[in-house]
C-alpha cells in the first residue's frame, strides 16, 4: 500500500509538470467578479487585489497562468474534474464538500477577509457583534450566510448594499471590509464601517495535483510579504489618491 501511494504521488507530479508545459496554470474566476478582489475591469482587463497578488507570485516563481471565468457551480465542477489549477482567496473551510476538501491543498494565507457592519452615519451602533443586530433588517448579498434572527432583504451584490445604506434606504448592511472601504474611498460613500465581526485568513487553493508547487508558492508569498509587496497592493486599491 506504501509503495502504490509513493507511486500515485509520483504519477500525479509527472501529470502535473505534462500539463504545466502543455500550458499556463488555469486559474478559477467567478463571476459576476467582486470589487476589490477580482473583477474585469472597463478595459476588459482582469485585475484587483487577487490578481495582482497572483501576477507577483508568478512573476517571482516564473509561471505562466490563464484565468478561466465561471459561475461558482461550474467552477466546482471544473475544480472536481482538474479542469481548474488554482482559485485565488479561498479560506480552508469545513462547510465545503468533502470531495473539494480532498482534491485542496492551500497556501499559506496571503491575506484575511474581514467581515464587517455598514450603517448609517446616524444610527448609534453599541457594539460589532451580530447579536446586536437582532430584529433589526439587515441589506445582506443573496446566498450569503447569516444568523436567523436578522431579518434579512437580500441584494445582488455588495454595490447595492453600498448604495442603499449611503442613501439612506437601508439603514445597516453586511459586506466585506475591504470592498466596504474601496466604495467609501472611491466612489465617496458616506457610511460608517463597524470593527470586523469575523476573519477568516484567505489563501491560494491548489488542486492536489499541483502541490509540488505549494512550498514555492507559500516561500513566494512570505518573501512578497517580507518586501512590502503585498500591502503595496492592498493600498493600491484600498487607499485612494
């Protein structure tokens, strides 16, 4: 049994590197994508803060890669099939499907998404926990997960939830900490951003055939930290002008 396991691991990596010099890593996209994270820009142009941490790893690792955009549905199953290399911000989650779990391996974190409350400038908010939401109508990104007892109106994306609670038509939303601070600082959102409820540490999700990358990629990734490189990047797209 060790011996067929040395030699599946081995067959593995041999498949990998055939597919690596057949072509580029094919990296997951969802889509619709999400500001400021991973979206296609009015160019036409990929960008945000995942691809551009990916474009420094690669450049440092000297790898080539595509992005491929998919419903998340479709992308699960290309990730099931081998048909995706790698998905960009994945936390390493127990909720997910055991036969995801099984084909994963993750980098060390690259980053965390913090999960915040956005709220009218008006409204005394005590605390940042959600219980203190409770009963209260909440503008929530549909399919997101959260506790029953919020009243909870759903939207299409975290840009509606933004828009709403700075008009005042909503007077609480739940969203990432970043994209809440990307809308607030460059597209002049008045709304206050609550310290985050949750974070969860985000990283790169390789398929298990590709984990001979995973020591080059995690080293990459310590040494773009170490430089500076990484918060250059957040700051690109989280600081303004």
């Amino acid at each position: 049994m060790v011996v067929f396991s040395k030699w599946l691991s081995l067959l593995c990596v041999l498949c990998s590197c055939s597919s690596l010099m057949a072509g580029a890593l094919r990296v997951g996209m969802p889509v619709p994508g999400q500001v400021p994270f991973l979206w296609v820009d009015d160019t036409g142009a990929v960008t945000g803060i995942y691809a551009d941490t990916l474009r420094a790893v690669a450049s440092d690792l000297k790898l080539q890669f595509k992005f491929v955009p998919l419903s998340q549905a479709r992308l699960n199953r290309h990730f099931l099939g081998g048909e995706i290399d790698l998905e960009l911000g994945v936390s390493d989650s127990a909720d997910e499907p055991q036969a995801i779990r099984v084909l994963s391996v993750f980098s060390r974190p690259f980053g965390f998404a913090n999960e915040v409350v956005v709220f009218n400038p008006k409204l005394r908010f005590p605390a940042f926990i959600l219980k203190d939401l409770k009963n209260i109508k909440v503008a929530v990104v549909r399919g997101a997960s959260t506790p029953d007892y919020i009243i909870r109106e759903d939207y299409a994306s975290p840009l509606q939830i933004a828009m709403r609670v700075d008009r005042g038509w909503s007077e609480v939303g739940l969203m990432r900490e970043a994209t809440a601070v990307h809308y607030q600082t460059n597209q002049a959102m008045s709304y206050k951003i609550s310290l985050p409820y949750a974070s969860n540490p985000i990283s790169i999700r390789l398929h298990r055939q590709h984990q001979y990358l995973l020591e080059k990629i995690n080293n990459s990734i310590e040494k773009l930290e170490r430089q500076g490189v990484l918060e250059d990047i957040i700051c690109k797209y989280l600081c303004g002008n």
